[in-house]
C-alpha cells in the first residue's frame, strides 16, 4: 500500500540521515545531502 511505502522510505531516509561514512566521494556525500534537503531533513 502506499502508506506502507512511505513508511519504508522514511525508514531508510532516517537510516541515511543518521548513518555517517568515513570514507565517501564528493559525489556521494553531496547526493545524500540533496536527498536529504529534500526531503526535510535539516
């Protein structure tokens, strides 16, 4: 259902949020900042 896809993807959007990399490119940490902006994560 779609609720339960938006559960999902809040889920995983936390995990991101929350989950830092010690080793990642300027691509890949710029990526997720984006996602993140866009999806309210401040």
């Amino acid at each position: 259902s779609s609720l339960s896809l938006s559960s999902e993807i809040r889920r995983s959007l936390d995990a991101i949020s929350t989950r830092t990399r010690r080793f990642e490119d300027i691509y890949s940490s710029s990526l997720r900042f984006r996602i993140l902006r866009q999806h309210g994560y401040n």
